[in-house]
C-alpha cells in the first residue's frame, strides 16, 4: 500500500515533468522569449502554483528543460551510436557525426544552442554540457587507449578539448547561412581532430 508521502512525491515529480513536457514543446516552437509561464501551465495542465512550488522562475524551468533534452541527447548518442561502431576511436568519430546531425532537429537545436547560452549564461550552458557529455567522451577515450590507440597528453585535457570543440562546431552549423554545408564541413574537422589526438600503436 502506498504511503501519503508516496502519492505526494509521485503527484509532484509527474506535475514537475508535465511541466518541462509543456516547456520543451513550447520553447521549442517560439523560442524562450516568446513563451509566457500562463501558457506553459495551460499546456501542463497545472496552476501557476504548481509551476512556483517545482521552480522559482521560468528561467529555473527552462534550465530544467535543458537538462533534459541534454540528458536524453547524451544517452541516445552513447547508447545507441556509439557502442554500434566497431571500435572505440570510430566510437568517437560515430559519436561526434551524431552529435552535430542531433542539432539538425529543431527542438535540440532552438533549446540548447539558440537560447541556452544567452538565458543561462555561458558558465552554466557549459556545466550541463560537461555534466552529461565530459563522462561520455572520457569514457571513449578511455576505451580507445585501453584498445591500443596512444594520446600525446592524458584523458581529462583531451575529453575537455573534445568537448569544447564538439559545441563549438554545433554552434558554428547552428548560426551558419548554410548548415548543411556547415555540419558537413564540421564533422570531417572533428573527425580529423580525432586522428590527431589518437594514433594506433604498431
């Protein structure tokens, strides 16, 4: 039998994810700016005093959105990209191709590369990157040591140069006239900037 505090706890974690639900579809649509909190309750189904009691302000909502669909992002691509590619260097290429073809889908390109840095400033856009992603790529590389591949510097440097290059080239396909050409042009530099972090022993 459940417990009042039980029925509590679940009723409030189902309000909260309503809520990000409602968020992530609205921001997704309109842009962050364009999208009131009277409208995100609507959507939610909630009062506006289910909305302050989860989070302080939309703000506070929209960095809980982010870290959803950053989460989800990171968890596709680690899950299902990269452990299919048949070793660990061509892990990381996989995963880097993934990772900017991600951005071509309109909600993960608006919430997390459009608006993310300028609502949440650039520190805490780069936290919930590194959060979600830094275990991954350290992880890959890692793995591509551990297969004979050799790297002139250790893991942590070169996990957060990977990173910091992979939102880089998200940003730069995000705000090209072009980002097809633009994505194409930024896997193939990714996938060099791998060759050149890792080399094979023998």
């Amino acid at each position: 039998m459940q417990t009042t505090g039980t029925k509590h706890t679940q009723r409030s974690r189902a309000t909260r994810a309503a809520l990000v639900s409602a968020a992530r579809a609205l921001f997704a649509e309109r842009g962050y700016a364009g999208v009131g909190t009277e409208e995100i309750v609507r959507a939610a189904g909630v009062t506006r005093g289910a909305l302050y009691h989860q989070f302080r302000d939309k703000t506070d909502l929209f960095d809980a959105t982010v870290r959803t669909v950053e989460a989800e992002l990171t968890e596709r691509i680690a899950g299902q990209v990269m452990t299919d590619a048949a070793d660990p260097v061509g892990a990381l290429k996989a995963g880097a191709r993934a990772f900017l073809d991600a951005f071509a889908e309109p909600d993960v390109e608006r919430i997390l590369l459009l608006d993310a840095p300028g609502v949440l400033g650039w520190r805490r856009w780069r936290e919930i990157g590194q959060e979600h992603g830094l275990g991954v790529i350290t992880a890959a590389l890692e793995a591509a040591l551990a297969g004979g591949a050799t790297a002139g510097r250790p893991v942590p440097p070169l996990a957060h140069i990977l990173l910091g290059a992979l939102d880089e080239a998200a940003l730069m396909v995000a705000h090209a006239d072009d980002p097809e050409a633009a994505r194409a042009e930024m896997t193939e530099a990714l996938e060099h900037l791998v060759d050149g972090l890792l080399a094979r022993n023998g």
